[in-house]
C-alpha cells in the first residue's frame, strides 16, 4: 500500500509540475549545443567521452570514498554503446587489486560549459553495493583552491539500499557533507530502475536547479557572498559512472550475486538557455 501511494504521490507532482513547468517555458528558449544519442555500436564517441580509470591510488584510493571498484578503460564489459542505449555495467572480477570492474565516463578534454540545461535519460541499476551517478566537477579544480573549494554539481545520485530515492547535491567550501552542511534533496522515484527518467539541471548565473522529469525537487541559489558558498561561475565537464561499495554505496553491506548490474542512458543533450 506504501508504495502505491508513493507512486499515486509522484504522479500528482509530476503531472502539476509538468504544467507550471510548460508555463515556465513558454518564456524561455533552449538551444541544443552538444548531445550524444548513442545511434551507434561499440564504444563510447572517443570525439565527446574520455575515460576515468583505475582505483583512484596512489593519489586518491577508493576514489575518497573507500569504493571498491576498478575504473576501465575501453572495455565493452563495462562501457559500450548497443540498441541505441549506452551501457555503463558493473561486475564482479578480479582486475589490479580490486575485485569490482565498472566504467565512468566524463566529457573533460572533449567539452565543458558554464551554464545551461543538462538532460540525461536513463534507467538505473539496484541491489545494494551499486552508487550510480550524473554529475559535474569544474574543468580547472585549482581555480578556486581543490575539492570542495572548487564546487561539485550532483544532478543525480542513487545507491542501491535506498532504491526507491534519488538525490542532488551541491558542495562548496562552506557546503558540504563532512562538516554537516551539505545541501540536498531526495525524492522518491519508485521505478527508476524499471522506466527510464530524465534527470536533469538547469544552471544560471543566480541559481541551478534539479530536476526529475521536471520535477523541481532542488534550487542552490548564488548568495552572491563569493565563491565559498557559489564557485559555479566557472566551466565544469558531465560524468557519469557506476561506483561499488564505499561509505554511501556500502553502508548496508554489498549482494555481489546480483551482479552484474547496469545503467542505461538513452540520450545526453545539452542546451543554451536562451532569454
């Protein structure tokens, strides 16, 4: 019944935020100015993706977070592109030292932006161990002094003891979670491993905001009191990747034979958001 009413719950907003979100538009032009659609087979576009890789050591094991997978490299394993859809897969085996391969994928070196509306459509994994992600990080993370200085844009996080519950987030010097101040939001998104959903941001100069099949669930505004609290004046690149175990991912414990696990992403599209 709790879940029936979850989805009853997320229908009602969807379908008003659908319309006060029509009526937000109408005023507002969009620009498509880059999007990959993933009509092809085979790897990822080496013209619009590069490649993360490994497990973060020396500088940064466990990729900060105690994660347990191995990042790879052109490997259809984990990172491929069929039947119109990427696949971003994670899987149990041996590789290095870790015994989890999974891909992510970023745009740094390809393409970067400052402000503008993100889309991503895609379809999520779950059991518990799986952390997937969509998110942004600054292309210069020197700028303004390294992580969280730098800022990070979280459009999308799921972890898969909490399947039901997607979550953005925004990190700044004076934001984040280690200190307790972190800004977020979750919402329920009972099928999100079973339909795809568009998860999207919408970042200008004076705020950004989430959103889920437009539903406005997160707004980070500019305090306009520097770049502690909004370091988001600068260009970032788009990442998306499967992460295993870890402090968030692992928190409940892992189920590895229900491996291997996906997320399927149905397009990518950026655009100009026109005045």
């Amino acid at each position: 019944m709790l879940n029936k009413i979850h989805i009853l719950f997320a229908t009602f907003l969807l379908l008003n935020a659908c319309q006060n979100r029509a009526l937000e538009m109408d005023n507002t032009e969009l620009k498509l100015v880059w999007s990959d659609e993933f009509d092809y087979t085979g790897i990822p576009d080496s013209t619009k993706w590069a490649y993360s890789i490994g497990d973060g050591c020396p500088e940064l094991c466990g990729w900060g977070n105690n994660e347990l997978q191995y990042y790879t490299y052109e490997n259809l394993k984990n990172t491929r592109v069929e039947d119109g859809l990427l696949i971003i897969e994670v899987h149990k085996e041996d590789l290095e030292n870790s015994e989890f391969t999974s891909g992510k994928l970023v745009t740094k070196g390809k393409q970067d932006w400052q402000y503008g509306r993100f889309e991503i459509r895609a379809k999520l994994p779950s059991t518990k161990g799986v952390w997937s992600a969509i998110w942004m990080m600054p292309t210069d993370p020197s700028h303004y002094g390294g992580w969280p200085k730098c800022g990070e844009i979280d459009i999308m996080e799921n972890v898969g003891y909490d399947p039901d519950t997607v979550e953005a987030s925004a990190h700044t010097g004076s934001y984040y979670f280690t200190i307790n101040t972190q800004k977020h939001e979750r919402l329920v998104v009972p099928d999100n491993s079973e339909e795809f959903h568009i998860y999207s941001l919408e970042w200008e100069e004076d705020e950004y905001r989430v959103f889920v099949d437009d539903i406005n669930y997160f707004t980070f505004k500019n305090e306009g009191t520097g770049f502690m609290e909004w370091p988001f004046d600068q260009k970032f690149y788009l990442i998306l990747n499967i992460a295993y175990g870890g402090n968030w991912g692992g928190q409940k414990g892992l189920d590895s034979e229900k491996l291997p696990q996906k997320m399927e992403v149905d397009y990518v599209r950026v655009y100009e958001i026109l005045k």
